[in-house]
C-alpha cells in the first residue's frame, strides 16, 4: 500500500516529500526478504520516515534509494560496517 504523506503544515494537501511507502511495499519494490528487512531496520541502516497513527512505519523515495544502495553494496560484498559508514548512521544499540 503506497501512501501519502500528509502534515499540518502543508494543509492536509501533499507534502513536499512526496510518497511513502510501508515495509511491505519496499520489500516488494527490491525484492529484500522479511527477515533482511528487519535486520536493516534492527541495526539502524534503513530508518523510518514517519509513522502513521496505528504505529507502521513508513519510508519515502530517500529511504527507497538509500536501501537500494544497501543492496547493491551488499551484492559487491561491502560490510555492514562500511555501509553504516557510507550512509554515516551510528549502531543502533
């Protein structure tokens, strides 16, 4: 399910970011499993945008391309390390 991103201080219109995508719909659009998924989002290199109201979180076009990347590091055997690095997001702890 794709989605909107709507906040007060746009008027309830679109926000500037544009579309939002839940973990399902990333999972579909890179064809990462579940359980990669969720080590990403564990570990930090995958970050949430927002969350709806009932607590799903959701991701924009930025998110989509930074975990695209993620995928293409991995595929040319960089570390998760060096990926927290490149993308300059701490561990999570």
């Amino acid at each position: 399910m794709v989605t909107e991103q709507r906040t007060p201080e746009s008027g309830y219109g679109l926000a500037p970011a544009g579309r939002l995508y839940m973990t399902g719909d990333l999972r579909a659009l890179t064809g990462l499993p579940r359980t990669h998924m969720d080590f990403y989002l564990r570990e930090g290199i995958i970050q949430p945008t927002t969350r709806t109201g009932s607590g799903y979180l959701l991701f924009d076009e930025t998110e989509l391309e930074t975990l695209r990347a993620v995928l293409r590091w991995r595929e040319e055997g960089v570390g998760i390390r060096e990926i927290r690095d490149r993308l300059g997001r701490p561990a999570a702890h």
